[in-house]
C-alpha cells in the first residue's frame, strides 16, 4: 500500500501541520506550564484535539505588553511567575528538573519576576506622584482665594475707616 518512504513523508507533514504548532516556543507561552491535576482522559483528550493557540501576532510578546498594562493584569502576571517559581522549585525538589534546567528556569523567572516588581514599583511612584502634585495645585489655588478675600476685607476696612 504505502512504501516506506512514502510513509516516512507523510508523517512529516502531519508532524509539521500537527505537532510542530503545538510545541513551538516563543515568549509568548512562557508562562503556559501543562497543568499536573489534568489526569481526566476526557479533558485531556479535548485538549489535545482542540488546541487554542494565541493568534499570531509576532510583535504581541509578553515583554512588549508590559508597558501598558493595567495594575490588575499586573497582578495576574506576578501571581503567574511566582506559582511557576513555586512549581520549578516543586519539580527540582521531586526530581523531574535537572540541576542545568532547574538553573536555567530559575534565573529566567526570577529576572522576569524582578523586572514586574521594578515596574510596579515604579507605577507606584507614579501614582503617588499625581496626587501631589495635584495636591499642589489645590493648594495653590486656596491659598489665591485666601489673598482675594484678605485683599477685599483690607480694602472694605479702609474704605469703612474713610468714612
């Protein structure tokens, strides 16, 4: 029916078409770990046959949407990185990580993770910022309407002492 090579070729395509899309690395499934309590053949099976992958967009990186995210999507991204240190530190502790792997994912999301606490601290100083200065502003304005009434009351007593 088939000849090897034949065969051979067919299987190639259907790894490229099949296969290939679904273990493809790029930033953007950096945080996409299989989840361990997936053990329903079911679900797993559902999953496997109906991949949903991200549409492809190559300029839509993790790194690139940092910038403007807004401080709840920031929550999720940390909470993200540190179940994914917990879960590296988990499987380097059970033996399912080498000690290279372990280092290498280690370092890679705890650069990550400090890289979100900069930036959080940074927004932070943002937002206390805006309130100063608007603070500022208010007061600036406060103390002008004290100068127009203590102007108009010095100007009703001397007028009232002329007279």
């Amino acid at each position: 029916m088939f000849t090897g090579i034949s065969l051979f070729i067919i299987l190639a395509i259907v790894a490229y078409l099949v296969i290939l899309p679904l273990v493809r690395r790029d930033s953007r499934y950096d945080l996409m770990l299989p989840d361990p309590m997936l053990s329903d053949p079911d679900i797993s099976d559902s999953v496997l046959s109906d991949p949903v992958l991200p549409e492809e967009n190559p300029g839509d990186t993790w790194d690139d949407k940092q910038g403007d995210t807004p401080k709840g999507d920031l929550e999720n991204i940390k909470e993200a990185i540190f179940t994914t240190i917990n879960e590296i530190e988990f499987d380097y502790a059970m033996k399912k990580l080498s000690d290279d792997d372990y280092h290498v994912l280690k370092e890679q999301y705890k650069q990550k993770a400090l890289e979100l606490l900069h930036r959080e601290d940074e927004s932070e100083l943002e937002t206390e910022a805006l309130p100063l200065t608007a603070l500022t502003t208010a007061e600036a304005d406060i103390e002008e309407e004290i100068e127009r009434e203590l102007q108009a009351l010095r100007q009703s007593r001397s007028a009232t002492e002329k007279s």
